[in-house]
C-alpha cells in the first residue's frame, strides 16, 4: 500500500504533449510546494534524468514519438526506484494493465481531477514495502479467473462465451469480485489488484 507525504519540495518531473495539460499540473502542484519541471517529450525528460534529481514522474501514455510506456521502461533501467505514474485515456483498462506491468506506481485517468491527481501522487511517492491481503486468498478459483478476464479488457459477454457461462452468472461473479475487493467500478479494481503486487492476476490469460 501506499503511506501520503508532503510535496513540499519534492521534485516531480511531467511529460506531455498537450501544453495545456503541462500548466493545469504545473500549477497545481507548484501550488502545494512541488518542484516542477516539464517536458513536452519523452527524449528531453531523459536527457534531464541524467542531471536532475527527481522524486517522482508524471507522464501520458499515448505521446509522437516515445509514448509513455517507452518512457516508463527506459526509466525503469535508468532510475528503478523512481516512481512513475501514466495519465491514460478514459475507460482504457487493458492499457493501465500493461503500464502497471511494466512497473508503474499507478495510473490516472484524463481528463485529469486534480484533487485526484494531488492524492495519486502523494501516495506514489510515499509507497511503502507493507504488504496487505492478497487477493488470491479471498477470491474462488471462479473468480479469480474471471477477474484475470476482466482485467484483460473483456465484456461480461465476452467472459460469458469464453467459459460457457450465462451473463448473469458472469454478472454475479463480477459483483462477488467487486465486494470482496472493496471496489465500486472497474478502475478501482485494478489499483485494489495493482496494490497487493499480484502478478499472476495482471498476467494475460
């Protein structure tokens, strides 16, 4: 799990295309106390890894030219204990499963809440080798194929025709999963699973 700090003072590097996204984060976080340094590609951040201290980076996914989890494996050779967390599209779950496979803090969806984003990057930051419930412990064998299905991007209907189920008993499956996790909706899903570090579920089936 992760433990929120202070950004006061902590150096938090963002990478984006869209200028417009660079100031709304820059502003907020400066406005905490964050030391902010922005980069429209992947390349100059890089380079600026070399010279630059930095306690956390911030960066989309899908960029021209290097896209967010090309940046997140080079840092993951050149700085491994740099937290790093993705800005993804909206309602795109497979691609939050790849970014947290190759080793990212978290993710966020745009458009970006900034409350939100404030408390994502806290909590990256100050993550903590704690480790809580596994979800391997709760869940039926059932379920925990399903929740892999799940996580791979599939429909209920999708589900449903791959394990020669109903809907229905897929649907009910899915919402056993979602209590026992403590989870109200599919993204939530993913960082509930993300948190414990259960590789076996964020495996493609």
């Amino acid at each position: 799990m992760s433990r929120p700090v202070d950004l006061r003072g902590r150096t938090v590097f963002v990478v984006d295309d869209d200028a417009t996204v660079l100031e709304a984060v820059q502003i907020t976080l400066e406005r905490i106390g964050a030391d902010l340094h922005c980069f429209s590609d992947g390349a100059s951040c890089l380079k600026a890894l070399h010279s630059t201290s930095c306690d956390l980076l911030i960066t989309d996914v899908k960029m021209p030219g290097m896209s967010g989890l090309k940046l997140l494996r080079e840092i993951e050779c050149l700085v491994p204990s740099l937290p790093v967390v993705l800005m993804t599209g909206y309602g795109d779950i497979p691609l939050a499963v790849e970014a947290l496979k190759s080793g990212a803090a978290d993710f966020i969806e745009k458009p970006l809440e900034m409350n939100s984003l404030v408390s994502v990057a806290k909590s990256a930051i100050g993550r903590s080798g704690r480790r809580p419930h596994r979800p391997a412990q709760v869940l039926s064998a059932v379920e925990f194929e399903v929740l892999r299905l799940l996580l791979a991007g599939k429909s209920t209907k999708e589900i449903a025709k791959l394990r020669h189920r109903s809907v229905r008993t897929i649907e009910d499956e899915r919402a056993r999963i979602m209590v026992k996790l403590d989870a109200r909706n599919p993204v939530e899903l993913l960082k509930r699973v993300a948190a414990v570090r259960l590789p076996d579920v964020l495996k493609e089936p």
